[in-house]
C-alpha cells in the first residue's frame, strides 16, 4: 500500500546486493501511480541504457532493438535494477532480463499478477518495536527513550504506516520543544484529520490519491463509502451498499485489494487500513451527498441485520424474532442468503464487527437498526456467555429505542439488557429495567410480555437467593399466559423448577423439570433439552442421587458442546463436580470444580462463581486441605456481598465456621448466627442445618 516503505525496501536490499552486483547499481521510477504520466517502456529502456553508460547514438529507436540491446548488455554483467512504482506487466515485460546474473527488484502499488517472475512479496505495516526505532531514526533517540509511552501511542495513531511515522518524526525533529506527549494526544484526538501527516505533495493524503485518482468511478465510489464502517466487509455487505451486483462486488474488491487499497485479511473478508479508512472518509464527505452516504448505510445495515437473522435461525425461535422486532423485508432478496455462507460460526467469528455496525447505527441515528440488531443478536450473546457483548449492544439499543419514542422496543431491550445485568451481579439494576419494562407491557396489556418480564424477574430474585419470590413471579408468569402463546411455556417452565429446587420443594421440581423436558423434546430443541438434563441433575443432586445425576450431566454436556452453550456447561460441571464429591471422587471434583469456575470466570458470571467457589471449598476440606477450602469460602463470601446474595453469604459463613470450630469457636458461633439471619428469607432448607450446628455449638460454648 501507498506509505509502506517498498522504494526505501528495495533500494535498501539494493545496496545490499552492491558487492555481489559491482556491474551497476540501476534505479528508475517508472511513475505507475501517475495515471497521466506513467513511463512508457521504450523510455524507460533509454533511460536504462544510458544509466549503462551507453551511448544514446548506439540506442535503437525501435522497441524491439532496444528491448534486446537492454538484453545483451545485462547478460554480459552482474548489476542490481530497482524498477520502481511499476504501474502494469505490461510496462515492466520489456525491462526484463533473459539471464539470471542480474538481479530485478520492482515495487508496485498494484498486484503484478501475470509477470512469470518469483513470488511477490507484499509488505505489511511495522510492528509496534519497528515503528518505535523508525521514529526515533526520525524524532531523535533520546526523546523517544525519554517517554516510551507517548512515542508507542504516536506510532499506533500513524498505524504503525513508515511514511506516516516519517512525517511525524520530522515535524517533532524541527520542534525541539515540543513534548512527545502533546503530539501524542493530538494524534489520538484526530484534530486535523489526515493533515497531522503531512501537508502538500510530501504528504500520507498525497500518497494515497496517487492510488485513489487513477480507479475507474465505480471502484472509486465503493472505496470511499468503505470509509464509512471501521471494521471488516464481507461481498454481499459491500454489494448492498453500493447497490451493485455481488458479482460486480467482488470484481470491484479485488481490483481494490490489487490496487493494495484494502486489504482481504481472509476468504471473503475486506477491511481497510486506519488511515487508509481516514482518507475514504473525508473523501465520502466531500463527494457524497448526506443522501447518499444515508441510503448507503441504511442498505449496509439491513444486510448486516438480514445476515444475522439468518445465522442465528439454529438458536433463535424466528417466530419470537419477527414478534419483537417486526416482519422485515430485506431490502435485497438476491443477497440474503445469498452466496455467503453463514451460520452461528460466522456470528462467532464476526462478533466485534457485529458490534461495530451497532455502534455505527447508534452513531449515525439508524435507531431502528440498532435496537433490533441487538435484539437478534441476543440470544447467540447468551447461550456463549458474552455478557459484556450484551450489555454494550442494548444499553445502545435502549437509548435508540427512547430516543425514537419507541415504547415497545423500550420496554424489549429493557428486558434483555436486563439478562446481562443479572449474570453479571448487577441485581438491582435489572430489577429497575425489568420493571420498567413491565410497566410498559402492563400500560398496553401486552400479555405475552407480561408473563415473559415477569419469568425474568423471577430469575434476578433467585439468584439473589429471594427463592420463595422467585417462584411465586414464575409460577404467576406460568398462569397468566394467555392460550394464543401456549408455546412460551417452555421459557418459564425452568423458572419454577429451579426456584422449588433450592426451596427444598424436590419433588414438585422433577416434576417441573420433566414436562420441560417433554416439551423440550417434542421441538427437538438441543439447547432446551440441554438445559432441562442439566436441571434435573441438579435436583439428583440434592437428593444425594449421585450416579443417577451423573449420567443426566453427561448427555447435557455432550448437547452444551454441541450448540456451544457456555453459560450452561459452566452450571453443569459445578453440579458434576458435586455429585463427583458425593460419589467418593474427590480428585475428579475438584477437577470439575476448576473447570467450572474459569468458565464462570469468563463469561464473568458472578452468582454462578459464587456457588462454584462454595462448593469447591466443600470438596476442598473434604480432601484434607483447609487452607485451600478457607480461601474458596473467602473469595465466595467477598463476591457474594459484591452482588447482594444472601444464600451464597450464609454459605460462605457456615463454610468459613466450620473451619473455625476447633481454633475459634466464638468466632465460628458469630458466623453462623450472621449465616442463620441471612438464609432463613430466602427459605432454603439449609436453614435447618445451620441451626442445629448453631445449637450443638452454644451447649458446648459458654456464653460470658
């Protein structure tokens, strides 16, 4: 690409050649990027010839003569030729030698593809030290060691391009006073666009229009609106944006990746260097009118959107898709699927770039864009545990959808954003967004909502530890389903099952359980049958059923790696590690234990960690090694306080007093009477093992 440093490169490698080459050291710049004044080859072979020191009255006047005088005279040396900004094979094929004693370096901004030639070699931009060492050749060495720092954030803002750093570089060398500081944080702010790199012909701009100016209008057009997104393309996007064909989309890439305007980082995948993406930018804005660029975006994120629909069909119900964010009509049928296969792998792959369109959809008031792309993203958010990805996403889709005077999608995303708030601690935040957005459904009778926003508030009490309001909300949610959405009784089904299980109420929740399974089964959904397994191990669990629970989790962990439910596997390989430790198995437990907990930590569930690091202090102290157990008991008391769950706080409690019994038993008495008043709200059944330790400790501990 322009600004890469292929002249300094080969001329460079040509110097270095000199010695092996002492027959002639020969430069020409054959002007490629200058599309009016492109050298022509008959003289450019003047030009060579006399560089030989041949004299002009023996150079032929026909192309051909001279073509095999050039020949002739190379054979007879040993000489290095740096054929410079080579524009087409068809300028560099008649500069070519027919022997092998001389060496020919050319550099093009354009992809010589058919010169029968060794293999190319297109260069990169400088790694992150390179860059450093290059602006201080520039800036001076001493200033760069002095402020190491500001000198990495300078050449990151030049995206590590050697022109750009040059530029800078030499600018800071005639500021003496300057700090590199300053200099660094004007870059990062972009104050002055592309002009911080130079001004007039010597310039990062001016390099890059003597690759711009010569692209037909079509290949030009699509460049500048590529401009528009930061981050990757794929051929039917680009298609959609420009309202070309995709065939004609992916003619018009690959003259622009040849061209070293873009460049594919891999199968069908386009973006464009920072400062290359600068430059379309500015020249979108100062050729496209706002309705251009708006139609163009607006076409480029209905593609995004149709994709995604389409990618996540094997995880999202479309008929609950379509229910919340409307009928859509791509607005390029032929593109959708289109081509381009796409599936819940591409949405993996693509997840940043996801973002980055909601993020540009925010940015440029698509408010519709924003808040239902969010909305068919959601689901793949959730089962991979991406829960940052979550709130990111629909804390911008809420602000779209109110900024709209959207009730509906309001009331939508307050819902899902919600689900990220909760995984991640943050209890009684998405209690407020889940009642406003019940406050929403409530004021248009909105039933479906209703049930669904109140199944989720279910899901925040309990795993706040409020079991019995858990399930009196679930239960609620269940019954006042109206018929027409009979279906969505396999959402709430595991809402009652889980809340009766920690309340002690074992039965009533295999029974819970297993109609969700059924249903589950029915809809031969994996992701449902997965989660309903896993649920009813966990009620084996308590039970003391251990092998029964075993064989449940491993079905439910071979259906968790098949749909990639992350979220649900860490549950599943805490609940295996309990029944491991019942069995017996303690190496295996702990095991298990340690695999839960780094995916919990991963997808930074904290309520999910806390149960993780209680029961593996349990197994811990089963094994013999306290220590261990005191600081898992520890670690699960101090998050626990963090998100205000009062059941996994008495379980710490009681876990840390147990340990307390033979050294500190005054201390082991205050914990569990602290354990005692913070689980019995909840109305977990460990009440009543926490109150016959404390009672069998005050007989034998004398009050004073």
């Amino acid at each position: 690409m322009a600004g890469s440093g292929k002249t300094t490169l080969a001329v460079h490698v040509a110097r270095r050649l000199a010695t092996s080459h002492p027959d002639g050291q020969l430069f020409i710049d054959l002007r490629g990027h200058d599309e009016g004044n492109v050298m022509d080859p008959a003289t450019a072979l003047v030009v060579l010839l006399r560089q030989l020191g041949v004299p002009a009255a023996r150079i032929p006047v026909d192309l051909d003569e001279r073509r095999g005088l050039w020949r002739r005279e190379l054979s007879v040396r040993r000489a290095v030729v740096v054929l410079d900004n080579a524009a087409d094979s068809e300028q560099v094929t008649p500069l070519l030698p027919v022997t092998a004693s001389s060496v020919i370096l050319i550099s093009s901004r354009r992809r010589l593809l058919d010169l029968d030639v060794g293999p190319p070699e297109s260069l990169s931009v400088l790694s992150s030290e390179e860059a450093v060492r290059l602006l201080a050749v520039s800036a001076g060495e001493e200033r760069v060691h002095a402020d190491p720092e500001s000198a990495a954030e300078i050449v990151h803002s030049c995206g590590y391009l050697p022109l750009a750093i040059r530029l800078v570089g030499s600018r800071l060398a005639h500021r003496r006073n300057r700090r590199l500081v300053d200099v660094a944080a004007r870059l990062a702010a972009n104050e002055s666009g592309l002009a911080s790199f130079g001004t007039g012909e010597r310039s990062v701009a001016a390099a890059f229009a003597a690759s711009y100016e010569p692209l037909n209008e079509v290949s030009k057009r699509v460049f500048r609106l590529l401009g528009l997104h930061s981050g990757h393309y794929c051929i039917s996007m680009v298609a959609a944006m420009s309202g070309l064909s995709y065939a004609k989309a992916a003619q018009t890439l690959d003259e622009l990746v040849d061209r070293h305007l873009i460049e594919e980082s891999e199968v069908g995948r386009y973006r464009m260097h920072d400062l290359v993406r600068q430059y379309a930018r500015e020249k979108c804005l100062e050729t496209d009118s706002d309705k251009v660029r708006g139609a163009a975006l607006a076409n480029l994120l209905d593609q995004v959107m149709q994709l995604s629909i389409v990618a996540t069909k094997s995880l999202n119900r479309l008929v609950d898709i379509y229910g919340d964010i409307g009928d859509v009509v791509p607005e390029r049928p032929d593109l959708v699927p289109g081509p381009e296969a796409v599936d819940v792998d591409w949405v993996e792959r693509e997840r940043g770039n996801l973002n980055l369109f909601i993020e540009l959809a925010a940015k440029d008031s698509f408010h519709g864009y924003t808040w239902k792309m969010a909305r068919v993203l959601w689901r793949f958010y959730y089962v991979r545990g991406y829960f940052e990805d979550i709130q990111l996403t629909h804390e911008l889709g809420l602000a779209a959808a109110q900024q709209s005077g959207n009730g509906r999608a309001t009331g939508i995303m307050n819902n899902y954003l919600a689900s990220a708030l909760t995984k991640t601690g943050s209890h009684q935040q998405a209690v407020q967004c889940l009642k406003a957005a019940l406050a929403v459904a409530e004021a248009s009778g909105a039933r479906g909502d209703i049930a669904r926003i109140r199944g989720n508030l279910s899901v925040v009490y309990c795993v706040r530890g409020d079991f019995q309001q858990s399930a009196d909300l679930a239960i609620a949610a269940l019954r006042d389903l109206p018929r027409r959405l009979i279906g969505q009784v396999r959402v709430h089904l595991p809402n009652v099952g889980i809340a009766l299980n920690w309340l002690g109420r074992y039965e009533e929740a295999l029974r819970t359980h297993r109609l969700h399974l059924l249903w589950a089964r029915v809809e031969d959904d994996r992701y449902q049958i997965a989660n309903a397994l896993s649920h009813i191990a966990a009620v084996r669990v308590r039970l003391g059923e251990h092998a029964q629970a075993l064989r449940l989790l491993r079905s439910a962990m071979v259906l968790y790696a098949q749909t990639g439910h992350r979220h649900g596997e860490g549950d599943a390989r805490n609940a295996m590690a309990v029944a491991y430790r019942g069995a017996g198995q303690l190496a295996e437990a702990r095991r298990q234990h340690e695999l839960a907990l780094e995916l919990t930590s991963l997808s930074a569930e904290m309520q999910a960690e806390c149960s993780a690091l209680n029961e593996f202090g349990l197994t811990l102290a089963a094994d013999g090694d306290i220590d261990a157990a005191v600081r898992a008991h520890k670690r699960a008391l101090d998050l626990s306080v963090r998100i205000d769950n009062r059941y996994e706080q008495a379980r710490a409690l009681a876990g840390l007093a147990e340990h307390l019994l033979s050294t500190d038993p005054t201390e082991a008495r205050r914990h569990l009477e602290r354990a005692l008043v913070l689980i019995v709200p909840t109305g977990a059944p460990e009440r009543f093992e926490i109150e016959r330790r404390l009672a069998t400790l005050k007989q034998s501990t004398p009050t004073c």
